[in-house]
C-alpha cells in the first residue's frame, strides 16, 4: 500500500516540477477518506459522492459549477400538468455510456435508465432492491417512497413521474446525489452473469471521468472519459490520493505531492494565504455541524435532559479554539444565508447553573452517556476530537459523564443510522438550495431511520414542514418554515454549534477550480497550467 502511494506521489511531483516523462494531465487531488461505496444511491457522504456521482455519473438536472441553481443535464428539459402532480421529462439523445472491462455497452443512455435507477431504490420487490444492503437514505429521507406514484417511459428519451401530491422542491431533489443515474443494461448483465454487486463497485456511468483502480486507504485513479457528452474532460488522469490527516494534507500540497487539498486545519490557514505557491479560496458554507440526542433512547426522550445538555456547551469557546474564528455560532439548523431563516428566534444560552436546575427537574443525577465523535475532517467541523473533548468538559461541569467513542467513518454513519450512539457529532452541507434539504430530510418523521439521525418526530413540526413543499409561494412556505423553526428550537433534537466558513488551498498551476456550494469536489473544468 505505501509503496503503491510513494509511486502516485511521485508522478505528482515529476508533473509539479516539469518532468517530460509523462505529457498527460493529471491532477491529483489529496482526498480526506476512503469512500464507502461507488453507487451514491446507497451512501450519504460527501466522501463517497466526491469520489462516485461528481465524477463518474450525471444526473437528470445538475447545478452548474459553482453554482447553487439545478439546470439541465441528463434531461434537457420538463413540463408539469397545472395540478402540479405530472412531470415529463424530455431527455437529452446521444449520451454515450463508458466502456470498462467488465462491460461494452450496445447503446446511449435513454428513458429505461432512469426507470431502473429510481425503481430500484422505490420498489421493495425489484431485483436490485436489497443489492447493496437495500438501504437508500437519501431517497427515504427526501421522502420520494410516498411521493411518487408512478414512473413510466414514454419512449426512449421521454420519462413521465407521477406525483401523490404536489412538491415544490421535485425538481431540486432530482439533482441531488443519490439521483444518479445507473445503466439498466449493465445492470440486466451483471445480474445475468450472477454478479449484481458489480453494478455498484465496478461503477459505469456517463459522467466525465471513469474509474481506473482503487486501493481502499490508498489511493482512486480515474481517467477522462473520452465520449463523455459535454466533451472531454481538459485533465487525461485524475488521482484521489486519501489522506486522512489535514496537517499531512497540506505537507503534501506545500510539497508538490498533490495540486488540490480539501479541509484544512483553521491553524494552517495563515501559512497558506503567504505561501507564494498556493491560492486559498474561500466561500461562506451553506451547512451546520450539530451534536444530535438519539429522542428514542432515555433519558434524551425528555426535552428538558436536551435542552439541559445544550445549555451547558459553550458554543463561543468551541468557534474560538476548533474554528479558529472561520465559523460563526448556529442556533438554527438552517444557514443564516438561506430563505426562510428566522433570526428573530433566540439560541438557547450558555447556562451551566440552568442546566443543572433542569437536569434536577429530570431527576436526572449523575448521568453518563456517550458521545460520538466523527473520525473525519468535514466542512462543518475540522476537528470532531477536539470539539468532542470541550464538550466533555462542559458536561463534567454539570455532573454529565461523557465517554468520547468513535468508528471508522463507513461505520460510525452506518452505526448512527441504526440509532446505536446516545448522542453523535454530524453535520450537513446543502444539497439543492431549499430549506427542507435540512428541515425535512434531516428532522422530517419520514427520514427517522435514514437521514434522521436523532430519530426525532414531532406530528406538529412536521405537518408544517410536509404543508410547506406543497405550496410554491415562497412567502407562504417561509411563514411555515418559521412556525416549525420555534417548534425545533423549544424541542431541541440537536445541539447546533456552527456554520463554517469553507476554505481550500489549490497550488496555483490549477485552472479554474472553484469551491462547490454543495462541498464537493468537482473536476470536469479544471485544468493545469502546462
């Protein structure tokens, strides 16, 4: 594995430094983490996306880069009836898919693609349900498994869905990640040949850049795809070096090793805007990083033992010493910059003696519990141990127990997902420029079990959210999403402890890299100069 690692570090060198031994572009990019799988249907974070559905596949709709509006891709366009209940989808013709080793595929993308890759994930009895685990997140937590009705192919580059009800937000969703689009061809072959599971580890898609080899903890290697349908990408190679350590991260960019790094820690920050080689880029992040109470479990069923707990984490002290001031302190699980904010709701306060009070009220005395904490660097939280341990601290003061516990980034989401941890570090980037990508898909009752972490639901706050995608007035919807934002704040299912800043330091013979909203890490467009 390290000898593997050495060799990618050195053709990333001989590329830095003018080395004539090899002419093609590569570009390699120092990743955080091995992902958990290549379908994104089945994962959740930004890990796996960076490393499947950004580069490998296509959506039906995508956001331009850099950008936060979903335009066409897959499909080229949309009609809705007027009862806003029917959406057919026109679809882009000639769309080629790659071509790998396990498969050469006989024709272009069409409608029989998009059937198969949402029926797989909506209908329990398909073949490729359970492949995988049969576990789709994002699809349940989009709550997608009530609101479609039906899919039908109309012809070949003709999809018609078929809504329940109407959703302002179908559209959006539609571009999000786990909305890739499969090859129902390579699926019908791989389950023919009784090897299902290669659909989703041997990934083919019609994304600009294809899978060469991966080495779990090590290393991805992609190449252009030659056919892809916006034109070839202007890099030949691109390579994911996986370095889980931000300090090693930005060792290896300082030294040439990789061009692009992503998370870096707030203490670097300083050392890269004076490095004459490196350009640190910065956008305003559209996401929060929060501490959730499993409300299944006791004593967290109880708001008071919440709104105690939260009470006694100093928020300020965490942006100071884990932010390094590049964050600001969250009270709301929405960002500050997205519509339907209410900054007229007061963040709970920093209160050790009122936290105390309501643990007494709780009866609870010398609780223990357990705090997760995540293994990774993310956006929203660059450094989840230290922030474990200063909330471990606060707790102490208030006679809390806290045994800091941790996993392997697969297993701590899986484990979370299950509902094992008492309360959990996470956090959570925009997918699509909606209030209910965070509202309803990470505290919506439908998305207990999936992307409802805290396995919060509340009849109330979600009858409001639920009335709100059905209505297409963006006042209309905003007065709801502040009447189900004073519900969340008095009920507390998370302690919200920042909005980011999101940096990322490129060397500056990269062209034209931009920061995505969305955090992630988008490469068709990128170039290096040379």
């Amino acid at each position: 594995m390290k000898r593997r690692l050495a060799q990618v570090s050195l053709i990333a060198i001989a590329l830095l430094t003018g080395g004539a031994a090899v002419e093609a572009k590569t570009l390699v990019f120092c990743s955080e983490g091995s992902p958990e799988g290549f379908n994104p249907q089945l994962f959740t974070s930004g890990t796996t996306f960076d490393a499947s559905s950004r580069q490998i596949y296509n959506r039906l709709f995508q956001p331009e880069r850099g950008d936060i509006t979903a335009g066409p891709a897959l499909a080229e366009g949309f009609e809705v009836s007027d009862d806003g209940l029917v959406y057919t989808l026109k679809l882009r013709p000639g769309v080629k898919w790659q071509t790998t080793a396990s498969f050469t595929p006989t024709r272009d993308f069409n409608a029989d693609d998009v059937v198969f890759s949402f029926e797989r994930m909506w209908k329990t009895d398909h073949p490729y349900h359970q492949v995988g685990g049969g576990s789709y997140e994002y699809f349940a937590g989009s709550g997608l498994p009530d609101l479609i009705k039906n899919i039908e192919k109309v012809d070949d580059l003709t999809v018609r869905f078929t809504l329940s009800n109407p959703d302002a937000t179908f559209i959006a969703v539609l571009s999000q990640d786990f909305a890739s689009i499969l090859s129902a061809e390579y699926a019908e072959a791989m389950l023919a040949a009784g090897t299902p599971d290669k659909l989703d580890l041997d990934p083919v898609g019609t994304g600009p850049f294809q899978l060469v080899a991966y080495q779990k903890d090590a290393v991805i290697r992609y190449q252009a795809n030659p056919d892809y349908w916006e034109g070839k990408a202007a890099l030949d190679n691109l390579v994911f070096a996986i370095t889980p350590d931000p300090s090693v991260r930005w060792q290896k960019l300082k030294a040439g090793e990789c061009h692009v790094m992503l998370q870096p820690n707030p203490a670097d920050l300083d050392e890269m805007r004076n490095d004459p080689n490196i350009e640190l880029l910065s956008r305003e992040g559209i996401n929060v990083g929060y501490v959730g109470f499993n409300t299944e479990r006791q004593p967290f069923d109880d708001k008071r033992v919440r709104r105690a707990l939260t009470m006694a984490i100093d928020k300020a002290a965490i942006i100071d010493a884990v932010y390094a001031g590049a964050g600001v302190a969250a009270k709301l699980p929405l960002p500050p910059s997205f519509w339907g904010y209410d900054d007229t709701i007061e963040d709970l306060p920093y209160d050790p003696d009122q936290a105390k009070a309501l643990l007494g009220e709780a009866g609870q005395s010398g609780l223990k519990l357990q705090l997760w904490a995540m293994p990774v660097t993310r956006p929203y939280n660059p450094n989840a141990r230290r922030m474990a341990e200063m909330i471990q601290a606060d707790w102490q003061k208030i006679g809390v127990d806290a045994e800091i516990v941790s996993y392997e980034w697969g297993e701590y989401l899986k484990r979370t997902q299950q509902g094992e941890a008492d309360t959990f570090m996470l956090g959570w980037t925009a997918d699509i420029a909606d209030p209910d990508n965070f509202l309803g898909v990470l505290l919506g009752c439908d998305a207990v079990g999936a992307t409802n972490r805290a396995r919060w639901c509340n009849k109330e706050y979600d009858d409001l959210i639920k009335r709100a995608k059905r209505v297409t007035d963006i006042e209309e919807r905003t007065k709801l999403y502040h009447q189900a934002l004073r519900i969340f704040k008095e009920e507390a299912p998370w302690v919200t402890i920042a909005h980011s800043v999101v940096y990322q330091p490129v060397r500056k013979e990269v062209v034209d890299f931009r920061i995505d909203p969305f955090g992630g890490n988008v490469f068709y467009g990128v170039d290096l100069k040379g």
